[in-house]
C-alpha cells in the first residue's frame, strides 16, 4: 500500500468534519449546483440535521473555485440574541446596523452563507427575508441554510421574492448514496464490510449520511481499525450487538440530560408526566424534525375522558411554553431546539438522533417520577389504628 494513500479511521470516517474522502453527490446536488452558477439567484437549502446541508455547500464553493475573500460567513448560532436582521450583518461586519451600510459591503463578495439560519430570532430571519429583493438586485447573492419550517418563512416575507430564490430540501438519501459512501470508505482504509452488515447499517442509518459515519466509525474501532491496512480486513459484526458499545459512547453524554429534560421544571403538578411524553414520542419517532401537531396527536390524542384530555392539552401546552427553558437549562440547547410557537422540535445533532433511536426509553422512566391521573394522591399508607394514634 502506498503511503500516501494510508489514511487514519477518523479522516475517512467522522461525524464531525467535511468528508473529502467520502464525499457522495446527493441526488439534488446537480440541480443546486446549477442555482449556485446562476447568476443574481439566491440559494435556501433546508432539511434535517446531518443531511449533509453544509457539506454540501462547502463542496460547490471548492468545486466553483470561490475564494474565502468572495465569501462572508455567518451561523445564526452567534447571533441568536438578536432581534434585527441587520444588526446580525452589522455586527457580523463591524459597522452600524443601516441598510445602505451593509448593503455597501456585502456587495463586495459573492455569497452571504448563514449557516444555521433557524437559530436566529424569529424578528432577524423576517427583516432578512424582507430585504432579499432588495439585494437580489443590487446583485447580492444569499446560501441560506437551516430546517425546513426557517425556510418557509422565508417565502411569506416577501410574496415577490419568487423566481429570485431557488428553494431545495434537501432529504434523506437513498440506499445507493449509502452504500457507496461506505465503499469508499472501505477502499480508503483497505476493508470490507460484510454484506450482511452492510444491510444492517443500510437500515439503521435512515438515509443520513453523518449516521453512515457514525456507525462505521464506531464498528471500526470495534474491529480494531485504526487506520489503512496493508492487508484487506472484513468487518463483519451484528450491529444490534454492538449497541453496548455505541451506548457507551453516548450514554455520559446524553443520558442525564435526556432524565433532566423528561423531569422538566419540577415546579408544578399540572404538568403530570407531560415533558416524559414528550421525549418518549419523540425517541419512539425516527425524523429529525417532529411536527409539534404529531405530538399533540400521538400524547393528547389517545385520552378519551374529556376532563382528562382538557388537562393533558393544558399541560402538553404549558410545557411547549418552557420548553426553550427546559432544554437550554438541562443542557441540550446544543442538540435540540425549540422556540415557542414553532412548528417543529428539531433534532440538531445526528448523534444524539442516533442514540435516541437505539436507547431504551425504560431506563429513563425509572429516573422519572411517573404521576398516574387514575390516583388523586402521590402516597397512600397502610397501618393498623388500633396500635397507634399517628401515622409517624
């Protein structure tokens, strides 16, 4: 094997950074491509998280020969604490938040890209939809990045925005796309993946590729491959036994914040065991975005006493209201978010998505205390009153 083609595991397969190695064109990618080459077009690209949204994008940038001068990046991450549109490009520049002002310098470049687009407030991503006509013809050109329901709100900003912005979501990928990420992963590190395995993993990854490489990575390790063979290695496990393994590499990380999260406040009875159903429907759920009127179906919808469900609806309510609080406090703003009146809660970190799908909901029920509606009180004692007069 020659030593400039030996990799290390984590430059082949990682979560966490652009995949140069593995890179695979999603089935969207030519007509993206072809928006990025138009002149004068602006660019939303929404889907779930760990679709490969901003690997994408970074790929187009290397492949068009964009320099980082003609670029000026932001994540809506940094400026989430701001209500103006202007203000996030303002300060994003280092000049005082006016139109002209920012409009002068962001001519300068060819792509404003904001990553992260629905992290910013809800007042900053209508000011910016509002002024995308406006830039569209003073020749400034928008990548706009985020979750679906961000996007959306983008058209509604400007009816007259149309032809001007190419919209694309960007959707789970299918079996091929995943398999020939894993093939060259294998041809990078001189193994192969049995195919029964491959199937396994196929199945489990649910079209993600940021899974894809969760998976195989940790499969990898398991297998004790650290970098390129010199001789051809098969990769051959169960992945369901290996779930021990990708739980002990996730379990310090979430699990204790996923207990916090099913407690919730802890302020008020009202809201029985609501925040527990909530992170329950959502683990037993394989997107990455959970409509918030799925929720309320699959949580409020099965109660047939009327006096029952009129709570559960009350507290399934009062919880969607904390919950930005909830999250933020418990530690998980870095993945999962929800702002109040938002359609979905989406799952920010494919990892964390991915450890919900193969964790067992019981573990945490035992953490959580579970109020049952059936019962008005929380302890019920047993003694004999002829032997005492007090309950001690």
């Amino acid at each position: 094997m020659n030593a400039a083609a030996a990799y290390r595991l984590e430059e082949v397969f990682n979560e966490a950074r652009y995949p140069d190695i593995t890179f695979v064109p999603p089935k969207e990618y030519p007509q993206i491509k072809s928006a990025f080459r138009a002149k004068g077009k602006h660019i939303t690209l929404s889907g779930a998280s760990g679709s490969g949204k901003t690997t994408l994008i970074k790929r187009l940038i290397e492949e068009e020969g964009v320099s980082n001068n003609d670029l000026l990046e932001l994540s809506g991450r940094e400026y989430s604490h701001l209500e103006s549109g202007l203000l996030v490009l303002a300060e994003r520049l280092g000049v005082p938040p006016t139109l002209e002002g920012v409009t002068s310098l962001i001519q300068l470049v060819k792509f404003v890209v904001i990553d992260d687009f629905h992290h910013l407030s809800k007042g900053a991503r209508l000011e910016i939809g509002q002024h995308l006509k406006l830039w569209h013809e003073r020749d400034v050109r928008f990548i706009i990045i985020g979750i679906a329901s961000s996007a959306a709100e983008l058209f509604g900003a400007d009816t007259e925005l149309g032809i001007r912005n190419d919209p694309f979501e960007l959707k789970t990928q299918d079996q091929q796309f995943v398999r020939t990420l894993m093939r060259l992963g294998e041809e990078a590190l001189n193994i192969a993946f049995s195919s029964s395995l491959q199937d396994e993993i196929v199945a489990a990854c649910n079209g993600v590729p940021s899974i894809v490489h969760v998976i195989c990575r940790i499969l990898c390790v398991q297998a004790g491959v650290q970098q390129t063979n010199l001789i051809m290695r098969i990769v051959d496990f169960r992945l369901r036994d290996q779930a021990d393994a990708v739980l002990r590499i996730f379990k310090a990380k979430y699990f204790d914040r996923v207990v916090g999260l099913a407690k919730g406040k802890q302020q008020s009875r009202s809201v029985h065991n609501t925040y527990f159903d909530i992170i329950a429907t959502i683990a037993a759920d394989s997107r990455s975005e959970i409509p918030i009127e799925y929720l309320y179906a699959e949580i409020v919808g099965p109660i047939d006493d009327p006096k029952q469900r009129n709570r559960k609806s009350t507290s399934f309510y009062n919880c969607l209201n904390n919950l930005d609080e909830v999250i933020t406090s418990k530690g998980l703003r870095d993945v999962l978010f929800y702002r109040a009146g938002a359609k979905y809660i989406s799952i920010e970190d494919p990892s964390f998505r991915f450890y919900l799908n193969v964790f067992d909901i019981e573990d945490v029920k035992k953490r959580v205390h579970i109020r049952r509606h059936d019962y008005i009180y929380d302890v019920a004692v047993s003694f004999a009153g002829e032997a005492r007069e007090k309950v001690l």
